[in-house]
C-alpha cells in the first residue's frame, strides 16, 4: 500500500490528530470518522436510492475538506454500484485519501469510476473469500489492491479485521460516508470514534435510513454524542462530536 501523508483535520469533527504508532506501541486501528448528509427526519436517500444531492453546494465542499483531512475514505460496495463516486478531493485545496471499498464478494464493476481511468492505483478492495479469483484478477490487472479479509457471522467483511490491516499498513484516519448499511455495522462494532452529520432543511417520508437496528430497546444503551458542536454552511447544519457509548469508548489499542 502506498506511504500515507499526515494532513490535519478539523478539531471540530475529528478532534486531536491521530498517529498509528505513540509512545512507540501501535495501535490496534485507525480513529473513524462517520460523516454523512440526512434529511430532517433521517433520510439519506429517497425510496428509490436517489441522494444527489441531499446537502447544499458548501456542506458538499466541507466533505471534500473532510476527505483531505484523512488518510483513507471508506465506503461498501452498494454506495459504488449506486452512486459510482470518484471519491477524490476536488472542491478544496488537498490530497485524495487512499479510497477503500469494503465489497464482500466483489460484485463493483471495472468500469467504476474508483477502478477506472487510472484510478485503481488508489483503491483498496476488501473482500471475502467469497470473492471470485476471476473478478479479484481482473481489479489486481487494473492496478487495485485486494486485500481478503475474515468474515462476520452475517458473511460480510469484519471491520475490526480490516481497521486493524490499514492500520498495519500506516493508515491512522479513516472517514467512512457510507452507506447505511456498513454505517450501521461500524456502530454496532462499536467501531466509531467521531460523528459528523450535515442535516439539510428537507423532509422526504419515506426513504433510506441513514442508521438501521443497532438492537438498542432501552434509551439508557442509547450511542450519545460528546464535545458536540453545530456550525451552519449554507441552508445546511453540520452536527459533530465524539461518540460515546454505554458501556465505555472503544478502545483503539
């Protein structure tokens, strides 16, 4: 995996900047970062998987800012096959982050824009060994990196596995912008250091939820943020904080 630059982040959304090695001892993972755009009443896309665009045009500069602050930006296979992101810095001054694509059974296609054009360079591809040797031989010939990982008992990628090979590979910061179903596998995991919510003046009824069931029955369990702080960037609000949760921090080793 290529050498990582340092570059600093916003206090406000991802508090003091993160080394994977301190007095000496690495630790176990990467800090993460969840940052995504929702509706008043919690949509980040409609019924039919619409999300462009959600946030205004100066909520969409700050994620760019977002992504220069961190050393790699996640996100799962479905937002790809959806959306087909470049997942590049362009709106702001900065570096792109190593972009990684958590894909089970590695079912993105080569013509997405994270593989195509030269782009596959920058791109890891966390899979299982559900993923077809054909299919990884074809994303390894485009230039990508495929990095086979240990299943969770619902089949998918462990994420505490592949934090802890990104780290190993000297990747302190991650920002993972979806979609809702890996956000919610990394609350679940406990995996969330720090959330960063833009929350656009829009109401959709019906449609994707940004965080699914995370078994939470009694408000008591409930995930709450800390340090929190709101700043306003166009008809949108951003939301940020350290995310604690009921049993204690997650520890990053």
């Amino acid at each position: 995996m290529r050498a990582r630059r340092k570059v600093g982040e916003r206090s406000m959304v991802t508090g003091e900047e993160q080394n994977p090695s301190v007095g000496g001892e690495t630790r176990a993972r990467p800090s993460v970062t969840v940052s995504y755009a929702q509706t008043l009443d919690g949509r980040v896309a409609t019924a039919t998987g619409e999300s462009k665009w959600i946030s205004c045009p100066e909520s969409l500069r700050f994620a760019h800012e977002m992504r220069a602050g961190h050393d790699a930006v996640l996100i799962g296979a479905g937002t790809v096959c959806s959306d087909d992101p470049l997942l590049t810095v362009r709106h702001v001054p900065g570096t792109s982050p190593l972009r990684v694509v958590v894909d089970s059974t590695l079912r993105i296609p080569p013509e997405a824009a994270v593989l195509a054009n030269g782009a596959a360079p920058g791109t890891v591809l966390a899979v299982t060994d559900r993923a077809p040797a054909k299919r990884r031989d074809k994303a390894i010939s485009l230039g990508a990196t495929v990095m086979q990982l240990p299943s969770d008992v619902d089949g998918r990628v462990d994420l505490a596995a592949l934090l802890g090979e990104l780290v190993t590979s000297g990747i302190a910061s991650v920002m993972v912008e979806g979609g809702a179903t890996l956000i919610t596998g990394f609350f679940k995991a406990q995996l969330v250091d720090r959330l960063a919510v833009c929350i656009a003046p829009k109401i959709l009824g019906d449609g994707v939820e940004a965080i699914g069931d995370l078994g939470i029955r009694d408000l008591a369990r409930s995930l709450t943020l800390a340090d929190t702080a709101v700043e306003p960037y166009g008809v949108d609000l951003i939301l940020s904080g350290r995310v604690e949760y009921p049993d204690g921090s997650p520890d990053r080793g």
